[in-house]
C-alpha cells in the first residue's frame, strides 16, 4: 500500500488557531467568526508562510479554474475580511502581506500540528520564570538574580522533557523590562504559569521567597520560602523546583523525577559560574573578559565543575570571533579547546560542553560535519536550548540547508521569541536563504523590541543593501555604528554597499580603515575580502581569503552563505577555496557582478 505523506491538521500563528479541516478560526481557543471562503483563502495563505501567491495561483487553488467573474472583488473581499478578523494593518502587516501586482504573503511564524493514530496526550504546560527581584541594595547582585533565575530554567526544563516547556530567559527578561501583565504573558507568551520570587542576602546566609500563579485567573497556586547557607544554592534550587513540579502535577509524568542534575551540589564554584553567564550572555569583549575570569574563579575553587570549562571554552571561542577579536583565531583555538574536551571529559552529557566544542569546530577547525554533529547532541541532550542556535542554523543555511536553517532558528524563536539576538538571526537566516523582503520585516520587528542592540541595525543595513536600498542601508549602519563604534563588521558592510552603489572612494577609504582597525587584518580576513570583492578587486580578494584559510580565520563558512563572497563564484578559484576548506561547491554560480 503507497504510504500516504502525513498533512498538516492545524496551524497555530499568534493568538490563532486555524483548523485546515474545518477552516475554523479560533483566538486565544475561541470560536472567531470567519466566512467560508476567506477562510479558505487564508488557510492557502497560512500553509505556505513566506510564500508569494499569485492572484491567479489563489483563484485556481480556492475558486477552481472556472470561475473568471467576479472574482477581483471578492478576492478584495476575502483579504479585508481576513486582515478585520486578525485585526492586520495593510501598511504593516503582521500577517498577511500585499505585494502591488505580484500578490500575497503569509509572513508570521506557523507553529504546524500533524494528525497522530496515537491516543491524544496532555497538552504542554508553559512555564515562566522571571528574574528573581533582588531586595537590597548591592546592585552587583543583578548577577546572582538572574543566575538563579536561569538555573531554576534549566532544573525544571529537565523534570518532563516534551511534556513542560519553559520559556527562555531572554524572553523573560525583555517582558519584564517591557512590564508586560498576567493577561499579555497568557496571549502573547502563551504562558500558563509564572513563577516569580524574591532574594535577600545577609551575610553568608539567603532568603528566597517564590510563588507560583496562575497565569489564567491570576491566582496564587503555591507560595514558599528558603532559608539556607550560601553553600546550600543548588540544593535550594532543586528543592524549589521539586516543588513546583509537584504544583504542575509533573509527578504524574514518567518523566517527572528524571532531570539530569547537572554538576554536585554545595559545589563553591556555583556562584562564580552564575555570574561568569550574566556577563557571558552582554557579549562585549569587556564583559567576555569579565565572564572569563568568573569561570577561572569557579574552576579555581572546584578543578572538578564542567560546566565552568565549557563556559569558559564559549568565553575564548567568542573571543577570537571578528566581532570581539580579543584573541587571533590561532589563539582563540588553542585556548577554547582543551576547556571544551575537559568539560565534556567531567560531563559527557552536558549539553553546554558540545555547544562550545560544535562552535570551534565550526569557526576555527573548519570542522562542518563534526560541528553539526556536536549541536544536535546538544539539542538532544536539551532540546528548550537556545544559546547557540544562531550559529548552528547559520552554519546549516551555508551548508545548503535552507529549511534546516529556518526550521533551526524558527525553534530558538519560539522558545525564546522576544529575545533580540535570536529575532535578530530569524532576519539573518532569512537573507542567507534569499527570503530578503521577510529578513527586513523581521529585523525591524526585532528593532521595535530592543533597539539598544547594534546587530540588528547591522544585518538591516546588510540585508537593504542586497535589496538595492542604499541609502537606508547605510542609515541602519550608521546606527549599529553609534551603538558599537569599533565594530568592524560595520565597516565591512558599509564598505561593501559603497562599492555596489558606485562610490569606489568611499569603499576604498572603509576599505583602509577596516585593515587599520584590525591590525594585522588577518583575523578579518574574510571581511577585508568582501570589500575587495565588492570593488573588482578579485585578485586581493582571494589573496585575503588564503590568508584567512591558513590562520584559521572564522567564519570561513560564510564563503559559501554570504551573498558578497558568492559574488566571487564567476572565478575558478572559488570553487577551489570552497573545497579547501571542505565546502560544498556552489550548485550554480551567477555570471561576474561589476
């Protein structure tokens, strides 16, 4: 019997539900009155999000190939029902997007459910956790709130993997700072519960008082407090997370009693490990340096805790990154390594050792199969964590993997979805995989959440300059630039759109400086490259690249991803660089760009 290819049953966007069976509509679980044939047209629009549909693709697909009379109209008719019902803005769409004399696009994110034979299973519970408030006046404690905060995330993670789902801390964080209430976490966060909670420090003892609501009617599920030693943390965060697996009816699930602990508890490197991730997660070479020391203090005060190798084994990687170039890639590599391989020989099942060892093969080893390898341990080892997908799914869009890619990064997005580093590489992947229109969309949004953030403006400007948008490129540039002066990807980006828009002065001039500022410009190999390349300058562009290749310059994947290095395709030499550092070669090279 021809097995039959298994079709999607609903598809969730937002605060919807669309039924595809059916073509009902429902918000927030209630029935929205939506007509038949809107509905029909807007399910054809929501199972291809990202698609453009053509007028004359929706008439043949929703009115059959027969009808020809009246059917401009009630197209017209469908799309205004539809963007009243979701309450959409034609000027700007969350859902729906109108392309003059081309047609429409679905451009949310859809969250795709299957129909299974098996008996249907609790839903998922939705959990999240906010930053613990700190009652005193040392602010230097903000590490230790949010440290526990993103502890109490991981231990309940763990209680029923696939059954429990807690929101990312990113995404918390950004609610809290935006003062979003009960009834905004429950619609636009779809949370169920929140916990919540208090710490006051005296001397070497702490208290922490936590409570548990109900997200649905506000009310108090379950309130506690600990009082503990300072060397009892871990054991208070278990505890408190016991607790509120038990409120959740978690004990019911197989699963419930099973989460991997972790590192030992009373451990006193504990406390030197949270703070090294606060100031890990800013990601600026000053608080990298900060987190490294943090994580030496930790492995100084227990040889014997790895989840503090591999925090510092992410602390040196990052370092020798183009964007921080703190260490040369030579460096980064000798550094980063070893704390990766010593984390993963303490704790082969800590997920954070593979992320660290999936990041260096992939930046400094040229390592691509062994890279994608390590990041699905990871994933399977902790399948809510987010910290690295950006580059896992930026190494899969450069490995030809489009819809691995997105399907990569649409994950971390869902976990995590007001995180702006995350927001920011939804945009990124869009315009690695060609969907430029949507990375614009996307990147503006993720603007509109936290606008202090330099990277957003920083691919903006990248992505409207393959769009022929000049000068607005150049503006989101000039705003990355303000926020993160010395970024010399900045100057790269800016050098290159110089050099497209016919400015080869300009260009040559970001061009010299992108080389001053990076010293023996070796580490930004690749950037300097670019530059080259967007000038004519072939014969220097594929020089920097050797240079880049032999000290290991990161990301080399980037050769076969980034648009301005493909740029390069037309020459025999690129397919050879891209097989000497084991990249498959481009399936279709486009003619020389001037």
């Amino acid at each position: 019997m021809e097995e039959r290819t298994s079709k999607p049953a609903l598809i969730r966007f937002g605060e919807f539900e669309l039924d595809l069976r059916t073509t009902q509509l429902r918000k927030g679980g209630v029935l929205t009155k939506l007509q038949p044939q809107p509905a029909k047209v807007l399910a054809l629009l929501a199972s291809k999000p990202g698609s453009l549909l053509s007028r004359d693709e929706i008439r043949r697909e929703v009115w059959g190939d027969d009808t020809f009379v009246d059917f401009e109209q009630g197209l017209n008719f469908c799309i205004r029902q539809i963007r009243t019902v979701l309450g959409d803005d034609a000027d700007t769409p969350q859902f729906i997007e109108t392309l003059p004399k081309r047609g429409y696009r679905f451009v949310a994110t859809v969250e795709v459910a299957h129909p299974c034979p098996k008996p249907p299973q609790a839903s998922i519970l939705r959990v999240g956790v906010m930053p613990f408030q700190y009652l005193g006046a040392d602010t230097e404690q903000d590490f230790f709130s949010e440290g526990l905060m993103e502890e109490m995330i991981t231990t309940l993670s763990r209680l029923a993997p696939g059954r429990l789902r807690v929101m990312a801390r990113t995404t918390m964080i950004q609610s809290q700072r935006g003062g979003m209430d009960l009834d905004r976490l429950r619609r636009e966060l779809r949370i169920d519960y929140l916990l919540e909670g208090s710490i006051r420090r005296s001397a070497n003892r702490l208290r922490i008082a936590v409570e548990l609501i109900d997200v649905s009617d506000h009310t108090l599920v379950w309130a506690d407090t600990y009082e503990r030693q300072i060397a009892d943390l871990f054991a208070i965060q278990s505890d408190v997370a016991t607790r509120v697996g038990r409120s959740l009816g978690v004990e019911l699930l197989p699963d419930a009693s099973l989460w991997r602990s972790g590192v030992a508890a009373r451990s006193p490197a504990h406390e030197p490990y949270l703070k090294g991730r606060y100031f890990w997660h800013k990601m600026t070479a000053e608080s990298l340096a900060v987190s490294s020391r943090c994580f030496e203090e930790a492995i100084r005060l227990d040889p014997e805790y790895a989840a503090a190798y591999a925090g510092l084994a992410d602390c040196y990687a990052q370092m020798g990154s183009i964007r921080v170039l703190l260490l040369s890639s030579e460096e980064a590599l000798a550094k980063s390594k070893p704390m990766a391989n010593r984390a993963l020989e303490l704790d082969a099942s800590l997920p954070e050792g593979h992320n660290a060892l999936a990041l260096i093969r992939s930046w400094y080893e040229y390592d691509w199969a062994g890279a994608e390898a390590e990041f699905r341990t990871a994933l399977t080892l902790d399948p809510d964590n987010v910290s690295h997908a950006p580059w896992y799914s930026v190494l899969l869009a450069a490995l030809g993997e489009s819809e691995k890619a997105l399907a990569e990064i649409y994950r971390a997005q869902k976990i995590d979805p007001l995180s702006p580093i995350i927001g920011t590489y939804v945009g990124v992947v869009q315009m690695l995989v060609g969907q430029h229109d949507l990375a614009v969309r996307q990147l503006r949004q993720s603007i509109a959440i936290d606008p202090s953030y330099y990277r957003t403006f920083l691919f903006l400007g990248r992505t409207l300059g393959e769009l022929g948008r000049y000068e607005e490129a150049l503006a989101a540039l000039s705003e990355a630039e303000e926020r993160a002066p010395e970024n010399l990807e900045a100057v790269a980006f800016r050098g290159n759109i110089q050099a497209q828009r016919g400015d080869r002065e300009g260009a040559t001039a970001s061009l010299d400086r992108l080389v001053e500022m990076s010293g023996n410009g070796v580490s930004a190999a690749i950037l300097i490259a670019v530059v080259h390349g967007a000038l004519g300058n072939f014969d220097q562009a594929f020089d920097w690249l050797d240079r880049g290749i032999d000290c290991g310059a990161n990301p080399m994947y980037l050769l076969r991803a980034d648009s301005a290095l493909k740029r390069l395709s037309f020459d025999p030499r690129y397919k050879s660089r891209l097989l000497r550092v084991g990249l498959p070669p481009y399936p279709s090279p486009p003619s020389q760009l001037s």
